[in-house]
C-alpha cells in the first residue's frame, strides 16, 4: 500500500485522499476520492495492472506538493526573484564565458577560421548549458518529480465513476 492512498481511515490532508475500494467484475479497481475537508468527492476506476503505477505516482504528487507550495510562499518576494534574476544572468554568462574560452585554448594554434569558429560554437554551446542550468537551479524542490507524476498519471487508463 502506498502512502496517500489507503483501504482504512484516513487521516486529514489538505489536498485531499484518495481510498482504494474493492475490485469491479471488469478488471478494474475502484477508489474513492475524498476532498480536503474529509468527505466523499467522487469515484474512480483504475485498471488492475496499472494500480501500483496510479498509487505510486499519486503519493509522488501528494508527497512533493507541500514542499512547492512551501518554496513558492518562502521566495516569492520581490526581493526574492530579483536575487534570482541575478543568479541566473550570473550563471548565463559563466556559461558563455566558459564556452567560449575552453575552444579557444584549444584550438589556441590552429588556423584563424577554426578559432572563429569553434569559439562561436563554444559561446552558443555555454549560453544553451547556462540557461538549462538558471532554469533548473530556481526550480522549486521536488518539480521533477511533480511533473513526471503528473506525465504518468495522465497516460494511464482513469476513468470517473458516474453514478446516476
């Protein structure tokens, strides 16, 4: 069993529950969606092969939401994201700088042209790498597994329960 996701009571969470109910006659495994203030806020059905796949990637969103929610609150200030803004220009350019000096020393006795060039390739490689690096570095903790979740959770086989 996976944690967030229970056949038992649940404790209070506040972005709600979800309950594994029994297993349907169409192979199928039924959970009851419980939102934040305890109460029953629907139904849905999973697959039975994918179940440890929905429940793991459920308890990963469950589990790294609270820690981008803290993050967002804790560096959302102006203050915050103009601290940011420089780390991040910062990294660009050492990137750059770094890529255009690494061809350059190393094509320090080749012809004019090779240098040109290299170094140019080298400053578009640097800027690319630092711009990767900025974007990833002010990531709230936990977005990698937040979204690959997310990914999962949507190629997978959910369907509601509508109860007439």
């Amino acid at each position: 069993m996976v944690n967030g996701v229970s056949s038992i009571d649940l404790q209070h969470n506040p972005y709600g529950n979800i309950k594994r109910g029994e297993k349907l006659g169409n192979g199928r495994i039924l959970y009851h969606v419980i939102n934040s203030e305890g109460e029953p806020a629907g139904k849905l059905t999973v697959p039975e092969e994918q179940v440890d796949t929905f429940e793991k990637s459920y308890n990963d969103i469950i589990t790294t939401a609270p820690k981008i929610q803290q993050y967002v609150r804790e560096n959302s200030s102006d203050e915050d994201r103009k601290l940011r803004k420089i780390k991040s220009q910062a990294i660009v350019t050492v990137g750059g700088a770094f890529g255009a000096l690494v061809p350059l020393m190393l094509t320090w006795k080749k012809s004019p042209i090779k240098k040109i060039l290299s170094t140019g390739a080298g400053i578009f490689a640097g800027l690319g790498a630092g711009f990767v690096t900025a974007f990833v570095s002010s990531l709230p903790p936990g977005t990698y597994k937040f979204e690959k979740a997310a990914q999962t959770l949507a190629n997978l086989d959910i369907r509601p329960v509508i109860e007439e």
